[in-house]
C-alpha cells in the first residue's frame, strides 16, 4: 500500500494532542488499503469536522502540554493546521481524501492508500509463475499441497512464497489455517 508517511504523522500527533486520556485508549489498525485511527473524546461544541478539515478555525489542544512538546520539537507548526496540511498531502501523493467522523465517543480518521502491484519492477521467474498459477486456480491450496504439486521441497515452496510476497506479487488473506491466497501480480497466459 502507497500511502503520505507525513500525512500519517499528523493523524497520529493529533490523536496524542487531543486524546481524551480519560477515555478509551486510542486504536490504530493497519489494513491492507488503509489505516483506521480511533481517538478517544468529541470535538469541541464550537467545531465540526468541515472546519478541522479547512483549518479555518483555532484548535483547542486537549492536551497542551503535550500539544507545546510537539510544537517545540517542530512537529507542529501552526495549531489548527495539521488536518488540513495531512489532506493536501494525501491529494498531492493522488490519495483519497480521509473519512473523518465522530462514532462511539470518539473521532475515526479513514486514512486510504493505494494498493501498489509492481508490473515492471520484478521479474517474474518461471517457478514463481508455476506457484501463482498455482494459487489462482486454487485459492485455498496450502504449501504442502503446491510442493507436492510442483515436486519440490516445502522449504523451497516457503522461501519462493515469501520473496513473492516481498514483491508483492502475492497476499495471504486470513490465517494460515482457514484463510487463502490472493495473487495481485498480472500473469501472461
């Protein structure tokens, strides 16, 4: 996934700066086309999510001392600015602009990425096509299965599967136990 290290930065830093550390404990999760931050603590009566969005309005640091910490260290340049800054940067790198909302207490930034499949960056050798074609006509096969398959050694089939994941030319989907194989690299018939 492609996505603004430094948009990410001032999500993050936000979501220290204006946590409610009364509250729930803050929630990243990584997906395999997104980010999702959950924040504990609403925004301000006088503030709704369009003019975080634009910037136009004073922000109200929660946390100030923490929010000084930051400013100090040049994380943050000007209160009120960073959400706004994250999304130009987001739309600069051509990223979907971030679902922000206020759901369960809190504020949930969806922050998307884009899924980056190398065309021309790898060459695909033959072996890895064999396991990938493999892997498309059967989703769910397991390493055992494509060695046996392929007459080669587990630890041959292991080693392959995770350069191509390296190359991003493969994803597991789920757990090893119940889960399958999604082959993102474009192979010629």
């Amino acid at each position: 996934m492609a996505i603004s290290i430094n948009a990410i930065r001032e999500f993050v830093i936000n979501a220290i700066v204006h946590r409610d550390y009364r509250g729930e404990h803050s929630q990243f999760q990584i997906f395999p086309d997104k980010i999702v931050l959950w924040n504990s603590g609403r925004l301000p009566y006088d503030l709704n999510i369009e003019d975080v969005k634009k910037g136009n309005q004073k922000s109200h640091p929660r946390n100030k001392l923490i929010a000084e910490i930051f400013r100090d260290i040049g994380f943050i340049e000007r209160y009120g600015s960073g959400i706004k800054r994250a999304i130009t940067e987001l739309k600069m790198n051509e990223l979907k602009e971030p679902d922000i909302k206020e759901i369960a207490g809190g504020l949930e930034v969806i922050i998307y990425g884009s899924k980056t499949t190398p065309k021309t960056s790898y060459q695909i050798t033959d072996l890895e096509k064999k396991i990938l074609i493999k892997m498309k006509e059967n989703s769910k096969i397991t390493r055992k299965e494509l060695a046996k398959e392929l007459d080669l050694s587990l630890n041959t089939i292991k080693e392959y599967i995770s350069k191509m994941k390296k190359k991003n030319l493969l994803t597991r989907v789920g757990s090893s136990r119940n889960g399958y194989w999604k082959v993102e690299a474009e192979l010629d018939d």
